[in-house]
C-alpha cells in the first residue's frame, strides 16, 4: 500500500499474528501495509519490530497458507478472493 495514508490508529496490536491473522500496518515508521501470516512470523522492517491490528482471520482452508505462501515467494503475486462463510 506504501505511502497510502489512514485515520487509523493501533488497536491491539500485535508484531506476531497467528498462521491464518491478517494485520493491518497503517504507516508510520514504515510503509501502509496488510499483512498475512501463513506460519511463524515477527512483523518487523528495516527500523525494527512494528506492530499491527489484527482484523480478519482465516478459519476454513488454513492448511492452504503455507502453499500459497511458498507459491507467492517463488513466482510472484497471486490474486486472492475472501468471501464470508456460515
């Protein structure tokens, strides 16, 4: 989202959000970005540790993170559609 600028502020944030937890980094020390977690994480950059706002979490197809994680690394962005479940 880089230099894209909000109103809003941390709310619980957190630096390691669980496999499936999106996070929204509104800017400050760093770029604006949504971040999400496949496995294992600390969010940090190149200032240190940041923290974000943990605001969806992913509760059907989790095993399918790691996959997509790898797949986005090795051959570069890939579309990605969220849809509501029961």
């Amino acid at each position: 989202m880089g230099d894209f600028v909000t109103d809003f502020g941390y709310e619980n944030a957190t630096s390691y959000p669980a496999p499936g937890q999106l996070i929204f980094y509104p800017g400050g020390c760093s770029e604006t970005e949504i971040l999400l977690a496949y496995g294992g994480v600390r969010f940090a950059s190149k200032v240190g540790q940041l923290g974000g706002n943990h605001f969806l979490s992913i509760t059907q197809g989790a095993e399918n993170l790691g996959e997509l994680g790898r797949r986005t690394l090795w051959e570069g962005a890939v579309d990605i559609d969220f849809s509501l479940s029961d």
